[in-house]
C-alpha cells in the first residue's frame, strides 16, 4: 500500500470514531459540560474527502468516563462512566451517545448540515451541599440544529439547541477545530468553541429566585441572555488494532458575562477530561 493511501485510510478511521463520550443517566452534573460539541463529533465531516464510497452501515461500540465539575461553575469534580455508541447509515442518518438522532439534510465532501434530536441530562441537588436549595432540572429532550464547513485543514461548525422543558430555552455554539498531528496509528485534533444562551436557559442554570434565595442565603439574581462562556479543547486517537481504538478528550472552559456573574458560580475556569476504549465493527 502506498503511503498517501495509507495516510488516507488512517485519517478515515479517525473520522469513522467521533469521539463521543457518554454522559450516563444518572450524573448530576448540568449539561453541557465543559467538552465543546465539535468534540463529540471530531472528523466526521471528513469522511467523504477521503473515502467518497463508504459502507452503507458503520457501527461502534465502547465504554469509558469523564471527570467532570458537579455542575457549572462549581470547583468540586467527579468520575462518570458510560457507554460509547455511534451507527451511521452511509452519509445520511446516524445514533450516537454524542451528537444524539439525527440527519444529514445537506451533505457534500466539504460540508454537512441537518437535524438532531438529543437530550440535556439537568441537574439534581443529590448530596453535594452547593447544590442544596438550587432545586431540580429535569432531564429533557432537545432540539439541535447544526451544520460544519471544511476549509481544509480548518473545520468551522455551529449548532443551536433548543431545550423542550428542563432547563428550557436556547443554547448555541461556534467552533473551530484542525488536526494538528497524525499518522496511521495515531491522530489529534485541536479547537475552540463560543457559547452563547439566551435569558431563559441561564436565568435557570445560573439564575437565584427569591426561593432560591431564601433557601441558600445567596442573593437573588436574574441571568440575562448572552455569552455563556469560551473554551478550548484537544482529541487524541490512538489505533492500535484494525478496530481498536483508545482516545483521550481534555477541554478547559471559562465561564463569560452573565453566568461568571452568578452567585453560584464557585470558579469560573471548567475543566473536563475523557478517556474511552472503543471497538469498530467494519
């Protein structure tokens, strides 16, 4: 095999794996977490570039965790197991633990752009005490809509998400990301993102009412909409086996405007880091 065909294949199979980590049902912690969104999807939109035929049905499977905050803006971290699922038909249709259920309505070798339905995991006060009188955020579906551009190597991708009940309201994103390292054995990409919400999700996430108050001896406070935040973040492959891969997430996150200037926010630095082990069923 020559090695330009070699250097192609490797980077498909970095685009087959999207680098999805799974949040498990039963975390506390309040979705997002500090991983920016391009970081569950990483070299997806790659795939035609190099390989324009693939197989009708891809399948992964794996498992893994990630170290989170106990909810945003909090300085107290935790351990999350949870399963890795991504199946994709052709370049149409795809389920996975990280971007959800969705479609590619528009699809080309430079872009991609559609629909999905995920999910936000909301927030339960459970035991930690910074959590106690903040009251529950129920799990809920969501709405997303999203698209990515290749202006190789650099990938530019936006999505919006809208909250059906939970935290409620909207929530966007604006990210670059590049690989930046690569070879057939290995691959790592960097990015960064903007977030951005409006006065409904973060006067729930970030906001304190006056029962709220009255309960955590905090002042009130009414969130309005805005920049929630800017982060970076970085994906490291390794391909060890023709369908094994291991894979490490780090993202660090600050906290921007009117949710650093909540009452509640402990620090306003976030940090996440991932590692999963993944098997490719083609």
């Amino acid at each position: 095999m020559r090695a330009t065909q070699r250097g192609s294949w490797s980077m498909l199979r970095l685009a087959a794996l999207p680098l999805l980590f799974a949040l498990a049902a039963t975390a506390q912690a309040q979705t997002p977490n500090p991983l920016g969104e391009w970081q569950y999807s990483a070299g997806v939109v790659l795939r035609q570039r190099f390989d324009p035929h693939p197989p009708h049905w891809e399948e992964l499977i794996g498992f893994g965790g990630e170290m989170l905050p106990r909810f945003e803006g909090s300085d107290n971290y935790y351990f999350e197991p949870g399963p890795t699922i991504d199946i994709r038909y052709r370049n149409i249709a795809f389920f996975s633990t990280g971007e959800g259920l969705g479609v590619n309505l528009l699809r080309n070798v430079n872009y991609r752009a559609g629909v999905a339905i995920t999910y936000d995991l909301g927030r339960t006060e459970g035991t930690y005490y910074r959590l106690h009188g903040r009251g529950d955020l129920s799990p809920s579906p969501a709405v997303k809509l999203f698209g990515e551009y290749v202006i190789f190597p650099v990938i530019v991708r936006g999505d919006v998400r809208y909250n059906v009940g939970g935290v409620g309201g909207w929530i966007g994103d604006i990210s670059t990301y590049l690989p930046v390292a690569g070879s057939e054995k290995y691959f790592v990409f960097v990015g960064g993102t903007v977030t951005s919400a409006d006065s409904t999700y973060l006067r729930h996430d970030f906001g304190v009412d006056q029962n709220q108050s009255l309960h955590t001896g905090l002042p009130v406070y009414t969130s309005g909409g805005g920049v929630k935040s800017a982060g970076v973040g970085v994906n490291a492959t390794w391909i060890f086996n023709e369908h094994w891969f291991l894979d490490g997430v780090a993202a660090a996150t600050e906290l921007l405007g009117p949710a650093a200037s909540s009452p509640y926010v402990d620090e306003k630095w976030q940090y996440a880091f991932s590692i999963s082990l993944a098997y490719d069923f083609r």
